[in-house]
C-alpha cells in the first residue's frame, strides 16, 4: 500500500482505490503462506463450520486493520509515521490473502457486512488519526494488542485437526505483536481506560457478529 496524497483529489482516489481493493479483489500475498507443521486431518462438517466461521471473524479483522492504517496513515503529518503504518498495512495485506484463502479452502463465505466493518474501521482510524500521532500510536498498539488476546483464544477454539488454520493464526498473532511493539518504541501515548474499554466492546460487536454474518 501506499498513501502519500498529493492533494485532495489525489487523497480521494487513494483511499478509495484502497478500499475497493479491500473489499473486493482477490488479495495477494507477499509472503507464503505460513506451513502447518503436520497435515490436517480431514474436518467433519461441525469442526469445517467452526473453523470456517472463526476464519470469517479473523477476516473481518483484517479487513478493519486495512481501513485502520489506510486511515491513520493519511491522517499523519509525519512521512516516517506513515511509512511505520504502511509497514504495517503490507503485513496485515497477507494476513487478509492468507485468511480470504483459507475462507475459500473451508467453503465459508466473507462477510456480507464487510464494507460496513471497513467503513466503521476506516472512521475510527481517522478519528485517531486526527488526535495527534502519540495517540494514533496508542491506538495501534492497543487494537493490536487486543487482537493478539483475540487470536490467541482462537488457538484454543480452533479444530486440533484443523492445522492449517493454526498456522496462519499463529504467524498473524506474531506479527501483531511486532506492530504493537513498533508503535510502542515510535512513541505511543496510554490511552485513557475508557477508549480502551469501548474498543474492547467495539471490537465484542464486531466478533460476535462476524461469527455468523
Ligand atoms: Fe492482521
Ligand atoms: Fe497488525
């Protein structure tokens, strides 16, 4: 991705390009993706419902961490912050391939209610954006902070013979971290306990439905 704006038109076509290729082009992957270590064992229909739906969930989130940085990377003055933000929308880029592949493979369908969750995310993303770059860091590093608890209690939801989905959840949940590390090292601000709280409710909204919509 990249979001170095011009002027306003040049702003507009970006953001909607970006969006467009979210929501609806075939994703591709920068890197490979991640190898289970075993092979899977063959998922009766509850466990490929399961695993299908969890996938969707994890789908949407990637599709919201698109309109996030696509978001906060044309709200920052500062080009450094905007190449950390992109770094990090290439990265979540193959975590939306990695996921949309996946879906696909398990016969579950995306979400129908994707370009509202981008919409929602993209909102958010400016509204952090606009509050100064230590917050917008802030923001960063608690939303993938959160997701990282988030994946992680998908490891243990997850089918054990579903070990391709595994794989790209735990290499995703790696790489989460690495963003919430980066954003805390670029100098990123607390955020008060009641915007983490609404985004913990926010992001509840967001999983439950996505779990089956
Ligand atoms: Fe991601
Ligand atoms: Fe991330």
């Amino acid at each position: 991705m990249s979001l170095r704006p011009r002027d306003p038109l040049d702003r507009l076509l970006t953001v909607a390009d970006h969006a467009l290729r979210a929501l609806t082009s075939t994703p591709s992957a920068t890197r490979p993706t991640p190898a289970a270590t075993r092979a899977d064992r063959t998922l009766d229909p509850a466990e490929r419902r399961l695993s299908g739906a969890l996938m969707r969930v994890n789908h949407v989130g990637e599709v919201c961490a698109q309109a996030l940085y696509s978001a906060q990377a044309l709200a920052t003055p500062d080009p450094a912050l905007r190449r950390q933000f992109e770094h990090a929308a290439g990265e979540e880029s193959d975590h939306l391939a990695w996921t949309s592949e996946r879906l696909k493979q398990l016969g579950a369908r995306p979400s129908r209610l994707n370009p509202l969750w981008y919409s929602g995310a993209f909102a958010i993303g400016l509204l952090a954006g606009r509050s100064g770059d230590a917050t917008s860091l802030g923001f960063m590093v608690e939303t993938e902070r959160q997701v990282e608890r988030h994946l992680d209690g998908h490891l243990e939801r997850l089918p054990a013979a579903d070990a391709t989905s595994r794989a790209i959840v735990r290499q995703m949940k790696d790489d989460e971290a690495g963003h919430a590390t980066a954003a805390e090292r670029a100098g990123a601000a607390r955020l008060p306990l009641p915007v983490r709280w609404a985004m913990r409710v926010a992001a509840r909204v967001m999983t439950t439905t996505a779990h089956y919509v």
